[in-house]
C-alpha cells in the first residue's frame, strides 16, 4: 500500500484505530461517539470494529466524562476522550485545568495522566458563538497541559500517535472545516510519529516570515502561491504543538526574512500567536527584523451566526494576502 | 405583524382556547417545516434542531404562563420561543441573518429569543439555560415581582451538572420555578435507556426534594393540567416542580444525523401519536368547533408562516460594521 489522500477526520480516525491495535489500554470515550460515530463522523465505523466496551458513548455529562478519563488514565488506561465542541470543554475545565494539568506535579511525580483530549474547534459552519471558539490560549495558559494544533491530516495522524504515546495530558485541537477536504500532502501508511514540540517548515521563502496555526496555515499558504507569482517569495511556518513551541525554525526564518507575520484565527486579545511575538521580541533575531511585527487574528467579538457576519470575525485569504504584501513592499 | 395575541387559560376553557392552543401548535408545526425547507434550498446557514413532534408541550406549558413570566429555552427552542408568543417574522429573519432578525443576525437557530415576551435566551449549550433560571427565579423571589420562571431542557440535559445543581438551589430557596423536560427519548444518539439506570425520569427529583410528575407530552391539555398546578405551586412560594413530559423528536437530531440509532418501526409509531390532530379530536369531542373551524385554524397558521417568510426574506441583511460594538451594553451615564 502506498501513502494516500486523506481527509482529517480519515487521518485521524486511522491514528486512533492504529493506537487502539497497538495497545489495548487505548480508548474512546464521549458523547455519540458510537453507532451515530461521533458529531463529525470522525470515529465513524470504530464502534462496529472495537466494540462498545472500547467505543464508550457517554450521557451529556463533559465534567464526569473527561474526570472518568483523568482517572482511568492515571489507573492505566489510556484514555482518548472526545467533547463534542470544544467549547463545552468549559463543563470540563476543572478536571483539564486542576486536575489533569497539575496532577503529576503535585503528587511528586508519583501519578501521570497519560490522557488525549480531541475536541473540534473553530469557526466557518454557522454555528454561532458557543460552537465556534478558538480556545487554544486556555489550554496553552495552563501549566502541565502539551497542546496540538493540526492544520492538516498527515500531521494530525503522526501527532496524535505521540499524543496518545505520551505520559501527560494532551489537548488535541481539530478544526473543523478541515475534518472533511483532503490535505495537499498524502498520508503516510503505518504508525509514523510526529514528535511533539517540533516546528514544521512549510514552505521556504527569502522576502517574509508566516507563522500560522490550524486552519490559518492552509489560508496562509494560498496567499504564499499568490504572492510567487508576484515574486515575493515566503517562508510558511506551523508549529503544529502551541505547548510546548518550538521557536528555532522562526528565529532561523526571521533572520533571513527579515519579516515576521503572525496568523491565528481565535480573538487578538491575549491569544496564542501573542506568545510568538512576545519570545520573538525577546530574542537576539529581534534585531534582524526591519518592519514591524504584523498580527493578523479574529475580531474580539463572540462569533456571530450569519456568513456575511461570521466572514468579518477572522481572518479571510484576502486579509493575510493583503497584510503579507503590504509588508513586503512596505519595509524594504 | 406574524404575532397572535397570547392568551392564559385551559385548552378547552372556551371556543377562544381552543383556537388558541390549535393555532400555537400549528404556527410551531409549520415553522418548522419552513426551516426544513429553507435550509433544503440552501436559504440557511448553520445547522437546526427541529420540535416537530413536541408542540403541545410548549403550547400547554406557555398557557399557564403571565406575559411577564419567563422562560429559558434551548437548542432546539423555536417552539418555545413561538408558544411564549414571538413574532414569526423576526425568528425567520434570524435564520436568514437579518437586521430586524431577533438577535440582528449574530445569534441564529440555537440563540433565538423574544426577551419581550420573557424568553431569557435559547442557548446552544445543554443544560446552560437550567442555572440561569433558577437565578431568574432567585431575583422573582428577591424582588417580589411574582414572576414565574420556567426552564425547558431535554431528558439529555438531566445528566449534565448544570441540571442537579440548580435543582438543588431551586429546591432549598423554594424558587417560583418550574423544571420542565421534554422527554423526547433521545439525546442526540443517546436514548434513556442507555444514558439513565432509572426507568422514570421524574424520579431524579426525588433526591432534591422536588415533586415531580410525569405527562403524555403529546396532549395540550394533559400538559397544561399539570403545567398550571406547578405555576400556581410557585407563585404561591411553595418552590420547584419537575414536569417530565413524554414527547419524541420526529426528524434527526440536527441536519447531519442518519437516525442509525433508532428504527423506522418506532419513527411510525410515534408519528401516530401526533399532538395535532389527538387535540383536534380533543375538540371536536367538547362541540367547542367544527371541523370546518378547525382547518381554518390550520390553514391560517400556514398562512402566517408563509407571510413571515415572504416579509423576513424582503428584509436588509446584518452588517458587520456594528460587530465590535455590540460586545458590551454601553455604560449609561
Ligand atoms: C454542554 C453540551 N454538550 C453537548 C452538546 C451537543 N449537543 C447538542 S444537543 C445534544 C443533545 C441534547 O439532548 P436533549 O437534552 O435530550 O435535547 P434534545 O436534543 O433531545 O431536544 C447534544 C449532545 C451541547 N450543545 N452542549
Ligand atoms: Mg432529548
């Protein structure tokens, strides 16, 4: 069998059906999760391949449900639990935040939580504003918790294979208008893994720096096609895992580019992307920049319902293309 | 205007009634397959969450309720919203993501709510509306404003938190609130008998000290009956009632679901106990109509929905220049 296309629900559901081969301490847990295969179809057909007793549907109860994985996790099973949005992750947040999160520190090291948390997230359905947020700077604020942010269905199989493989907690950001169109990449057969906390270099350029989360990389690489054909030439970076970051591949890229945009589609105000600048700002590549750093990020509003609305909340293809030419030509 | 006045009072208490409850029932009915229908033809955006099936429960429970009493709704909350008496047009408009839409195009199918005639707000997060109740009924309590809050959920709802704990507060500060379930047998994929241990869901008051009843939630009448002694319950500050009524939510669960977790057979079964036509037989039993009355009645709720639609579809669309704006209530001065 040779690499394929898949889409990210495929891959993702191939690297949990691999885990659950691999080890039969593995697996799933959450609401509708079975026979309906989860609210995005992700786990599909697992209920009927592994069972109820490995295909755990799960009353509305986020709070009990992501606890019952905190504590079969830390008794040693390896949970993946599923919330059905991840803005119902706030139901949960006091067994991700204070107990997941600060368990094996706080006992000496005597336990570890060796749980994955998938939750989609995101805007772009119509779903409004308590089914569309980006919350990825909660997780990412709270010491104890690593934090994957997929942006497409190769990275997301190899990801969650060392997100399931890993001894702590893991929150796994899916967006979901990703869950259903194939990456530009194949995806690898076998159990392949992707180390956590290792930046990938997308694409290569010598005019300006993007740095882009989830779904902002493949928005970002679109406009990195367009802008060739202007001569501006890119270099598209995705740091895949937000905690911990890698930095190195951006300080390396700043020094040639000379220029650094920043993209994410959750609210400015406090967000991740916030972060890259901040260590940027801190770092001796600081002074290679000649322009400004440039933010591009979701309005500070609620996600709101109609197209015309939700469009003008978050970054759109013409924003960053408009952002990322303005940039170069500006500051030479 | 797609309003009809709203009116308190038994289903079959008189002529008036009668036509009332029929034609709620009906305005909820038809909306709804408008909204199929929209969203079939590529109109909406989004996704929906459909109540046909469960009319009479809202329909019977509002007819108990003052204009000033509230109500907290949920995702699947255009009933609701139409039993407390909202306009259909403005609900129409929100779907389509218009201006006069009731919450100017940023809210849609799941936020939907007519603060005018006391619904506090669906929400999109089960269980979220239950607390938020409770708290409503907490500032009646404290303000001596005799209202009566009633908080819709689904049997789904009953296993989040947010349920038992506001069913505890309710019950020791002997909120005016009413706990009302519509227990449609399925959350999502979920039925009852997978996600309870206990047969009767009425039951879970037992461990807050809350009377609790069970309903046919398919009878208008049946549904008022029990929804009247719970509000005369808290406006005489004698605390919460658990209503639990048995309905069954006809289409899937929202636009994506293939109904593989239930079959045709129990779909058909159901379909047989619709509201509608087991009220319409209701009245022709009390001589309160004829039948030539009552397809009317029918035919005028098809009417009002059509004319909603035609207006709210005329209607200019929500801009984005307000957004930033609308995050807080400015601070008056
Ligand atoms: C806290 C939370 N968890 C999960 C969901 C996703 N969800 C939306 S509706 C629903 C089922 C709700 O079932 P029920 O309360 O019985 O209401 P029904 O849909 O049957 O009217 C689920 C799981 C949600 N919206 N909020
Ligand atoms: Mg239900």
């Amino acid at each position: 069998m040779s690499d394929r296309m898949l889409t990210m629900a495929e891959a993702v559901r191939e690297a949990m059906s691999i885990a659950f081969d691999e080890r039969p301490e593995v697996f799933l847990l959450g609401e509708d999760v079975g026979i309906y295969g989860g609210a995005f179809g992700v786990s599909a057909d697992m209920y009927h391949r592994y069972g109820a007793e490995r295909v755990l549907d799960t009353p509305i109860a986020e709070l009990g449900i992501v606890g019952a994985a905190v504590g079969a996790a830390l008794a040693g099973m390896r949970p993946i639990v599923e919330i059905q949005f991840s803005d119902f992750t706030a139901q949960a947040m006091d067994q991700i935040a204070n107990q997941a999160a600060k368990i094996h520190f706080m006992l000496g090291g005597a336990l570890h939580v060796p749980m994955v948390l998938r939750t989609p997230q995101g805007s772009g359905t119509g779903a409004a504003a308590q089914h569309s947020q980006n919350l990825e700077p909660w997780f990412a604020s709270v010491p104890g918790l690593k934090v994957v942010v997929p942006s497409n269905p190769a990275d997301a199989k190899g990801l969650l294979l060392s997100a399931i493989d890993d001894p702590n907690p893991v929150i796994f950001l899916e967006h979901k208008l990703l869950y259903k169109i194939p990456g530009r990449d194949s995806v690898p057969v076998g159990s392949g893994r992707i180390p956590l906390g290792v930046a990938k270099v997308v694409r290569e350029g010598k005019d300006l720096t993007i740095v882009a989360t989830g779904i902002m990389v493949n928005k970002s690489w679109e406009v990195c096609e367009k802008l060739a054909a202007e001569g501006i030439s890119i270099t598209l970076i995705d740091p895949r895992t937000i905690s911990p970051l890698d930095m190195q591949p951006v300080y390396e890229s700043v020094e040639k580019t000379g220029r650094l945009l920043v993209v994410q589609e959750g609210p400015s105000h406090a967000g991740f992307i916030n972060e890259v600048i901040a260590q940027m700002a801190g770092s001796s590549s600081f002074g290679s920049l000649i322009a400004p750093i440039k933010r591009l990020a979701g309005m500070n509003i609620p996600i709101p319902y109609a197209p015309q609305l939700e469009k003008a909340a978050v970054p759109q293809i013409e924003d960053i293309e408009i952002a990322a030419r303005d940039i170069v030509k500006n500051w030479r | 205007m797609t309003t009809a006045p709203l009116l308190i009072g038994h289903p079959l208490a008189s002529k008036e009634h009668a036509r009332h409850a029929l034609l709620y029932m009906c305005r909820i009915r038809k909306f709804e397959e408008a909204v199929e229908d929209l969203f079939g033809r590529g109109m909406m955006h989004g996704t929906m969450h459909l109540s046909i099936g469960q009319e009479a429960s809202p329909t019977g429970m509002c007819m108990a309720l003052n204009l000033t009493d509230q109500i907290t709704s949920t995702h699947r909350g255009h009933g609701h919203c139409i039993a407390k008496g909202a306009d259909l047009t403005r609900m129409i408009a929100e779907l389509l993501g218009k201006e006069i839409g009731y919450c100017g195009g940023r809210g849609g199918s799941m936020h939907i709510a007519d603060v005018d005639t006391g619904n506090l707000g669906a929400n999109g997060v089960v269980g979220g509306g239950i607390p938020i109740a409770a708290g409503a009924a907490l500032a009646s309590k404290m303000m001596k404003s005799g209202k009566v809050v009633v908080s819709f959920f689904g049997d789904g709802a009953m296993n989040e938190g947010a349920f038992h704990e506001a069913a505890n507060l309710a019950a020791i500060w002997k909120l005016p609130m009413i706990l009302f379930c519509e227990n449609n047998k399925y959350g999502m994929s979920s039925s009852t008998e997978k996600a309870f241990a206990i047969d009767n869901l009425k039951d879970r008051a037992l461990g807050y000290g809350i009377p609790s009843v069970n309903v046919d939630g398919n009878d208008v009448v049946a549904v008022y009956e029990q929804a009247q002694i719970a509000a005369d319950r808290a406006r005489n500050g004698e605390g919460p009632t658990l209503i639990v009524a048995e309905t069954y939510r006809w289409k899937g669960h929202s636009r994506s679901d293939k109904n593989l977790y239930r079959t045709k057979e129990e779909i058909e079964e159901w379909r047989l106990l619709d509201p509608i036509p087991k009220f319409v037989e209701k009245i022709l039993e009390s001589k309160l109509m004829e039948q030539s009355e009552i397809d009317a009645i029918q035919a005028e709720a098809q009417d009002q929905v059509i004319a909603a639609v035609n207006e709210a579809v005329k209607a200019k669309s929500a801009e984005p220049s307000g957004l930033l704006a609308a995050v807080f209530k400015e601070i008056s001065a």
